[in-house]
C-alpha cells in the first residue's frame, strides 16, 4: 500500500513521512478515535511472506510499545 499525506487507515490519517529504512517507512498519523499523533510503521510488501521478519516486526513492535517517556 502506498500512502500519501491524507491517506486513511482505519481509524488513522496519514500526516507526513518521517524516515524510512531497512525494514520500512514510519509515518506520522493522527488516531482520529483518540485525537492523538502517533508513528505507523508500515513494512515492505516483500516482507509479507517472510516469516523471520515478520517476527522481528512483532519484537520491535512490543520492545517500543513498553516504552514510557515525556519525550518520546
């Protein structure tokens, strides 16, 4: 899928790109259920059948989601 500023996702407004890498782009969105901005990571279309990276996408994912911090 590709996203452009004001793409929808669910409950998500795509807001701008943030950076992209080795395993995918990071947006900036707005959760409009919340009214909060959020980063949505979006991985590549390759890594859909891979099971290793699908793995550590589920690792990083819990690893930052027990982060706590004012600044992040």
């Amino acid at each position: 899928m590709t996203f452009t500023t004001g793409t929808k996702l669910g409950a998500y407004e795509i807001l701008a790109p943030i950076g992209k890498g080795g395993m995918g782009e990071v947006w900036r969105a707005r959760d409009t259920r919340l009214n909060r901005e959020v980063a949505i990571k979006v991985l590549p279309d390759d890594f859909a059948n891979d099971a290793d990276r699908l793995r550590r996408f589920e690792q990083e994912a819990l690893a930052t989601s027990a982060l706590n911090h004012p600044n992040i």
